[in-house]
C-alpha cells in the first residue's frame, strides 16, 4: 500500500533529501507518470527540490511562475488540479521527461497540486506523463489524498533543517532569500562546491575579511553575496565595487568619499562605499587592480576603522567587513612590489580558493539547465532543452572562462537555434554543432574522445556513466522506446537495465 510505504518513510530516521527524493519516486511508481516533481514557492519562483524521471539539467531550472500558467493554475487552487490532455497551455518539463531520450515531445498529461504548510503556501507537487490516458478524475482525488502525506514530509524536513540550523549557529544568521537573489542563488551539488559553501557559513559571522580567490568567470560575486547573506550583517547592506573599472584619479574618492572642491568636479560633498557599507559588508572585486597610494588608505581602515574623505581632516568610523576578490597572484605581486605586503596580509586572514567549472563538472548539467530557463524566458520560447550529445559536449569542455563562459555558450545556442529556423512555439533543441566550444565530443571517435575526457579531468566514474546514458539512450532509440527491446539489444536483464537508468537519473 502507498500509505504504508509513505508512512514508513516519515517514521524513519532518513536524512531530508533521501527522505523527499523517496517520496517523489514511490508517487512515481504508484501513478505510473513519466516525472514527479516537489517544488518550493520563493518570491514567485519555484525551485525544484526533488524531481524523479526528468533529465538531470532539470533540477538547475528556476521557474517563474509569471512564465509558467500551468504553474500558476496549480497554486492557485487549494485543490489538485488536472489539465486536459488536449490543453495547449506550455507544460514547463517539454521536452525534459527522462523517457523521451533524443526526443523533444510535450507532456500530454498532467496534474499537480499545491502545497500548504502551517497555513502558508510552500510549493507544488507536479506529475507528468506521456501518455494522455494517464491521470483521470479518481487519480485525481488519490493526488488530494495523498498530498496529505507530502506536506507532512516536507513539515517535517523543515523542522529538521531548523533544528539542525539552531544547533550550528544562531538560526537569526540563517541566509536571507529574498526576490533579488533569486539572480545571485549558487547552483549545484558538487563536493567542491558544498565544501566552499560550508566554509563559508563557518566563517560568515567571524567579522575575518576573507579573500576569494579563483579564475575569472567562476562567481566570485556570488560567493560574496552568499557570505553576506550568512552573516549576521545580512540585514544591512552589501556593497560592490570594481576596482579594475576604477580611474587612479577617482579611486579614493570611491572609496573614501570627498568633500565639496576637493578636486575639479567636485560640486558637493559625497560619502564612500566605506559609509555606504557602514555595519554591513563592501565587496572589493579585483582588489589587485587598486593603486599603491589607496592601497595605503585602505590599510588604514582596515587596521582602526577610520576613514577621511577626500579634502577632509576630520576622521569618521565605520563599522565594514571586507571581502575582496581577485584572479591575480597577489603574492607574486607583492614579490614585485605592485602590492603591499601588509596589506596582503590584513586581506588574506582567510583566502577562500573558488573551484573552477572543470574541477565541478557534476554541476554543468543543473547550470546549463539554470542558464536554458532564463533563455527561455527571454526569447519567449515555449521550451528550450539539451540534445544528449550536447550535454555530453558540455561535460567534455575544459571551461577556461568557467560559469560565465558556459552562460555564453547557452545563450549564443539559444539565438543560434531561433536564427537556424527554430520557432518560439516548439520545444527547441540545442544540438552540439550549435554550442560555441572546441570539438563536440559527439563527433568524436571513442578514442578521440576518451583522450578528450582525461584531458579535460573527467573522472572514470563520469566518463562510466555518461557512455552508459549513450548507450542506453540509443537503444531505446532503436526499439522505439521499448524498455524491453533495450535491454536485449543491449544484452542486459531488463530488471537491471530499469535499475541502471534509475541510477543514472533517466527514471
């Protein structure tokens, strides 16, 4: 019986994303859908927090509801709600259903309904199928039923979470979320990337300045707004300041502020970033960029927390925690006397290295997802999703300009895709020979490309899986979808072929 192994879960001592990964895959199985999907209502945007049967890009997309009608009927509705088979409303996983591999097909048949916790909309539950035949009106009245049991899950992971907040830290310092961080939100689940984000919730509310370090593109910004957020000078502001952008001329006065005819220009008085961050967070991005002369200022502050603006002999205190950032090698600078060694040192109390893309390639699905979503949504394209061997393209690439040169790729794709005859009405497809990088891996020869993936520090593991989603993506080709037939073909128990792609997330 469902309720029975719905039930079990919640009494069993699971950690919060088995527990709810659990659950999205029994619901699966029992409705006999194509996908299920648990979702998380933040400032119009719902995120996705287990899903079961969608590609693996899927769990990096950000769905604004404004965008998304299906969506927006479900949450709308205090009952589950069913679309028509025949509806023409855009189904936000298009072309995003595991089952479908080198296929681009629309959900025929979904429902989904909303979820409450505590009186509060908290998300959606979504199912999705194929097949037009697969949900009816008693499915339906199963879904209210067993809604029930999703919210008391999702209660009780979030009690979990709170718990476990208040035992680390003061839960007051838990990380702010508002609508204009949904654009700065961190994407991914790679070892690297949670090791980042655990040392830095550690060393949030220490007041230590920290200096991020890493290769130009990897989202050092980010990190620093995700140190702030952490902090327990979250509710005061965070200032940025690009110091490569700076003019020698004006770089203290940016910093440090001036007062009325300090120099030519200067037709009245103006305060700083310094003042700006006054008991809150200043951001110094390329802090190796700044002049001798205001580096000099700037040690100063940082050693007593005075500042003087331009023209001024009065002293003002401020009250900032410094997080810089910088791709340069400041000891090798300091070495060549560009930058001042005890500055260096007040800076680095805690260096922060930021893994670059090629050392979290496990996250290069969920971004390019992220990244397809927001192309999506700009060109107003109904769906816009991955061919396999692009995904597989992605994943072979070095990524010598990082996430921000994957967000190019993406988006040169998407216009490319339109430009190549592409229509906004159709699930459109990003095929490898539209992606801006080096030799597609798809267009390789298997030896080409086992070279490509050493070379690019592919992990065995990695390049294991991505040839088994290949290869079992090909045969269901090849026997039209039949599971069965794939598994034959590919010499494989059909128990273990369906065991398999569960595991490589195509179930």
């Amino acid at each position: 019986m469902l309720e029975q192994s719905l039930i079990a879960d919640l009494v069993t001592d699971l950690p919060a994303a088995v527990r709810l990964q659990r659950l999205v895959s029994t619901l699966r199985s029992h409705f006999h859908c194509g996908a299920v999907g648990l979702l998380k209502l933040e400032h119009e945007i719902l995120k996705p927090v287990a899903l079961h049967g969608l590609v693996r890009e899927a769990h990096g997309r950000r769905f604004l509801v404004g965008k998304h009608p299906r969506l927006a009927a479900i949450l709308a509705s205090r009952n589950p709600v069913r679309f028509d088979p025949s509806s023409e409303l855009p189904d936000p996983y298009d072309g995003l259903l595991a089952d479908q591999p080198g296929k681009a097909l629309p959900v025929h048949d979904c429902m989904g309904t909303s979820l409450f916790i505590e009186g509060r909309c908290w998300g959606v539950l979504t199912l999705d199928a194929l097949d037009g035949n697969s949900f009816n009106q008693d499915t339906v009245i199963e879904l209210q039923r067993y809604s029930l049991y999703v919210e008391a899950a999702v209660r009780l992971t979030e009690l979990e979470q709170a718990n476990r907040a208040l035992r680390t830290t003061h839960q007051a310092n838990e990380p702010v979320f508002t609508a204009n961080d949904q654009q700065y939100e961190l994407i991914g689940q790679s070892k690297p990337l949670q090791q980042v984000l655990q040392e830095l919730a550690i060393v949030a509310n220490s007041d230590l300045p920290v200096l991020l370090l890493g290769e130009t593109g990897v989202g050092k910004e980010l990190f620093a707004r995700q140190l702030h957020r952490s902090s327990n000078r979250a509710n005061k502001p965070l200032i940025y300041l690009n110091c490569a952008a700076l003019p020698e001329s004006l770089a203290e006065s940016e910093l440090f502020g001036h007062t009325k005819g300090a120099f030519s220009g200067a037709n009245s008085e103006r305060a700083g970033r310094f003042e700006a961050a006054d008991g809150g967070t200043l951001f110094l991005d390329e802090v190796g960029e700044l002049p001798l002369a205001v580096q000099a200022k700037l040690l100063r502050v940082l050693q007593n927390g005075e500042i003087q603006r331009l023209g001024s002999d009065e002293s003002r205190t401020v009250n900032v925690r410094l997080v810089a950032a910088t791709n340069r090698d400041l000891k090798q600078q300091v070495k060549s006397g560009e930058f001042r060694a005890d500055l260096y040192h007040r800076l680095s109390v805690y260096p922060l290295p930021i893994p670059p893309l090629r050392e979290r390639r496990d996250d290069i699905p969920l971004l390019a997802g992220h990244f397809l979503e927001l192309n999506s949504r700009r060109l107003g394209l109904r769906a816009l999703r991955l061919e396999p061997q692009a995904e597989l393209a992605l994943l072979s690439y070095n990524w010598p300009g990082n996430v921000r040169e994957l967000e190019h790729v993406i988006s040169r794709a998407a216009i490319k895709a339109l430009s190549h005859g592409a229509s906004r009405n159709d699930i459109v497809t990003i095929a490898s020979e539209l992606l801006d990088i080096e030799a597609s891996s798809a267009l390789m020869g298997e030896h080409e490309l086992i070279h490509k993936q050493v070379v690019a520090g592919v992990s065995l593991k990695q390049a294991v899986n991505q040839l088994q989603r290949q290869m079992i993506e090909q045969a269901l080709v090849n026997s039209a979808g039949s599971w069965s037939q794939a598994a034959r073909q590919l010499e494989i128990d059909a128990s273990n072929l369906h065991k398999l792609a569960q595991r490589l997330g195509m179930k």
